[in-house]
C-alpha cells in the first residue's frame, strides 16, 4: 500500500519567509500527487495537484509544488509566507481507486 | 454554492440519541467518501460508495450507517455513539474510484460531540 510522509507536524516561518512544507510517498510508480489545506474550522481545500503533465505545479495563493522522482518527494513552497497561510497543509496521492493522505502539517506563520 | 455541502454544521448530541448527518454535491461525481477527522490523528477513511453501491467499509463500528440513495447524497446515521465518536466528519466526492484520474473534493465538514 502507499504511504505518504509529511515532515515536520508544525512548521513555523516569518512574515514574508520561505514557506517549505515536506511530502514524501512510497510508490514505485509515478502516482497523481495533491496538496491541500485545511483553515480552522473548515474542509480541506485544493491547492494544487500533479498528473504528469509537468513536475512544476501552480497552485492557488502562491504556492507551487516540485515533483521529484527521483526523490519521490513533492515539496510544497511558497516564496513569501503571508498571515492568511496559517492552516493545516495535507499532501495526497492517489493510486488506483485509493486516496492516501499524509498526516499534516501545521504552519504558523509570525508577525 | 460549494461543491460538496454538509448539514449540519455542528451537532451535539448524547450516547443515546439518533442523528444524520448529511451530504450533497452538486459536481456530478459518482463517487462519495465519509472521513472522521480527530485530533492529533490522520484522517480516517469511513465509507466509499461508488455509483450508489458501498465499495469501502473500513472498520466502522456498527453504531455508524451509511446511506447513499443516490449518487448526489450521502447520509451518516448516528446512534448510541460515544464520547470518542467526537470529531469532524468530512464528506468528498470524485468523478468516481478510479482515484488515478480523479480529484477529491471535500465538503466543510460537520463537527460532532457526543456527550
């Protein structure tokens, strides 16, 4: 079965930092990759997802995601943390008829 | 209008009560989801139907019911659950299980408290 492993359960950064939120999955095979997030108090909302058509994916509010397959990793960033980006942040892969979801991370961001 | 709504919002309700929790949406999907979403925990798949048929049971206690009479609605029925039972149950859709191809979509989420 696949697994995926978000490093890091909370992540804080500065205002206008480097936001880097780490996802790693465990098929050998190249599978549809997502991220999503989660604000207080709500669902999870698509950011952005991968299905091979190129390793850079935009996503929403100025996040993007890198796939690696060499790595196997799918790492979520964003050049300039704003206040608003403080959730719950869920990587996903999906493979065959299965969602497999990573366990969260939390970021904070600082004033 | 969202993709995927949940009523209710929030419910709190006793070990010996009966209630449902309800699920809409309006993306034409055919494949629907129940997840619990507790505390310090992953999320935990629930329940599956695909094109209105159960293809996932995880496990769930029996005091968990699922309905799903067509392929826009999905139901929860609670009865005589537990404290631990709290959490935030989270309906989603797909265009169906072939998850290769699919995205998963997630309603707000209903927060229950079982007291």
């Amino acid at each position: 079965a696949q697994s995926v492993t978000q490093l890091g359960s909370h992540v804080s950064v500065s205002e206008g930092a480097l936001v880097l939120l780490r996802c790693n999955y465990s098929s050998s095979v190249p599978p549809y990759l997502f991220w999503y997030v989660q604000y207080p108090n709500q669902g999870l909302q698509l950011l952005l997802k991968y299905t091979s058509a190129a390793t850079l994916v935009k996503g929403i509010n100025g996040f993007e995601a890198e796939f690696k397959k060499s790595e196997t990793s799918f790492h979520l960033t964003k050049p300039s943390a704003h206040m608003s980006d403080a959730a719950e942040y869920f990587c996903a892969v999906s493979e065959g008829n299965q969602f497999y979801f990573g366990t969260g991370t939390s970021l904070t961001v600082i004033p | 209008e969202t993709g995927v709504t949940q009523t209710p919002r929030h419910l709190v309700m006793g070990m010996t009560n009966k209630k449902s929790l309800k699920c809409e949406q309006h993306l034409g999907h055919n494949a629907m989801y129940w997840y619990k979403q507790s505390a310090k925990k992953p999320l935990e798949l629930m329940f599956v139907y695909n094109f209105k048929e159960q293809t996932e049971n995880n496990s769930v206690p029996s005091r968990f019911s699922p309905e799903c009479p067509n392929s826009s609605h999905l139901f929860l029925h609670l009865h005589t659950l537990q404290p631990e039972d709290s959490a935030l149950y989270l309906c989603a859709s797909s265009q169906d299980q072939g998850g290769t191809r699919n995205t998963i979509y997630f309603g707000e989420g209903s927060w229950l408290t079982v007291v």
